[in-house]
C-alpha cells in the first residue's frame, strides 16, 4: 500500500528569502517554473499550475494583487480575495512554493521606478486603462528577477498581457521561456475569470454572449451592435492581424460594474 503525503507548499512573503532558497535549489541544476497570479485561483489558473508542474522540478506560484495595474482603485478594493480555496488548489497541484510579498515588499521604492512600453500598451485595453500595463510589466519583471524561472506560464485570455511580456523578455534579454495556455472556459463560453464571482445571477446569465458574439458577428462593428443590444457598455471591440499573420477579435465589456475581457481567434 502507498501512502500519499499531501504536498504542503512553503509559503514566502520575503522576496530575499524566496530568493536565497531558489539560488540553492538552482546550483542542484533544477529547473524552476513560475505562474503569476493575482489569487482567486479558479481552473484557468489550474490548468496554468498543471502544465508548468509537468514541465519543471520546482513550482513557484505567486499570489499577489498588484495594486499599481489598478487603475480604479474601487476595482482593486472589490478584488476577490479567496485564500484557503487557493491554498487548496495549489496543494491539489502540487505547488512547491508560494510567494504572497505585501505592497511594501514588492514596492521598498514605492513604484518610483517602473517599466513601461510605449506602443502596444496605449492600445486596446491601455487606452480605457491609463498606467494599467505600466503595473503589469513593473511587477512581472520584479518577479522574473527574484524567481529567475526557466520557465513562465500565462493564459492567453489575458492576450494583450502575454505580447507584452513576451516583448519585454526579448527587449530585456532575459533568459526566461515563456509558456502561453489556451483560455480555459466554462460550459456555456464564458471565459473563466476571478472578476466573475462579482456579477449577479442576470448579469451571469447574459455573461456568455459576450464570448458567442465575438466568435459569431461577422466583423468587429457587427459585433460592438450586437454586445449593446444585449444590454452590455462596450469598452472595445477589434479585430487585429497578429505577427503571425492570423487574425484574432479582441474585446472589453462592462455588465453593471465588472469589466470583463476576452479574444478570439477568427
Ligand atoms: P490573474 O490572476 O487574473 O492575474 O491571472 C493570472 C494568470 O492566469 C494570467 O496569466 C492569466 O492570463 C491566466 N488566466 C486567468 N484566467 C484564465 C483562463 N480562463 N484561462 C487561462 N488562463 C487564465
């Protein structure tokens, strides 16, 4: 008979500290995977922690609500915070570290000094959110410095996110993988979301013909008309020809006050 020994993450607020035991777990030439989170976690972030378990010998998870990407801070104050269902799932993943560092942890220079771009990060959802990317890219590259993954995971719901970073490894030659996942859904469309547990029962009823017009109008226009006449305040609707040259529809929504966001291949 095998026992299983439930797998009990260490838990750092200490970025120094999560950086000298990472420092040691390198010289033994293992290899670290990274998922950045901001808690909540939900089986988007699941299948994230899965593939990067799968992938590496040590599993970092951070979970941290990054403050500076907020830019209404009444949004940041209604961020679910859900810590035992997130302990829950990361010892469900096997998640070898955990790192939850407080505002003045992550920010001894009280965000004087930041990272930002200056093209893609004014666009789709950086013009409705001023200094919003600034945030993202400020903390990730704190994270990528104190962690130094191999690897880093990110879901693809957060499109315009994932281009960003990839842009800012390359532009600041960091030697760091990043690993992208398909958006996770749930069984009527809707993209899963942490923002989700916010909307009221009519306003989740209605939620997922947010994803099903994206993927149905015919083009982008189409779509915005048919997203008001479902009673949603459209933030944007695109489409945009990727590097790739594959086409992909980009969206923001409000239902009440939760702003949600997804993208579609078309
Ligand atoms: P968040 O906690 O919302 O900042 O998200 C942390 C990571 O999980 C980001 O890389 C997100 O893109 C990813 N993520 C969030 N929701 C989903 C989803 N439904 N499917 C796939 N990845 C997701």
């Amino acid at each position: 008979m095998t026992i299983k020994i439930p797998n009990v993450p260490k838990i750092f607020e200490s970025a120094k500290l999560l950086n000298q035991f990472l420092q040691s777990e390198r010289t033994r030439n293992l290899k670290i995977g990274f998922v950045p989170t901001m808690g909540a976690l939900h089986l988007g972030h699941q299948k994230l922690l899965e593939k990067a378990r799968s992938e590496n010998d040590v599993l970092v998870l951070s979970i941290f609500v990054n403050r500076t990407q907020f830019n209404d801070i009444a949004d940041f104050q209604k961020y679910p915070v859900t810590w035992d269902s997130d302990l829950a799932i990361a010892q469900k993943t096997n998640v070898d570290l955990i790192f939850n560092p407080s505002f003045s942890e992550m920010y001894p220079d009280d965000f004087s000094y930041q990272v930002s771009e200056t093209k893609l990060s004014l666009e789709l959802c950086g013009k409705s959110r001023p200094g919003h990317f600034d945030g993202v890219l400020t903390v990730v590259m704190k994270f990528l410095q104190i962690i130094q993954p191999n690897r880093v995971y990110f879901g693809e719901k957060d499109y315009q996110q994932l281009s960003l970073i990839e842009g800012m490894i390359k532009s600041f030659f960091l030697d760091i993988q990043l690993i992208s996942v398909s958006t996770v859904r749930e069984s009527d469309g809707l993209a899963m979301s942490s923002r989700n547990i916010r909307l009221t029962a009519d306003e989740r009823q209605i939620a997922p013909l947010f994803y099903k017009t994206l993927i149905t109008a015919s083009n982008a226009d189409e779509a915005y008309k048919i997203l008001e006449y479902h009673g949603f305040r459209v933030d944007y609707v695109e489409d945009r020809k990727l590097t790739d040259g594959k086409l992909r529809r980009f969206g923001a929504v409000y239902i009440g006050s939760v702003r949600l966001i997804d993208n579609v291949s078309i």
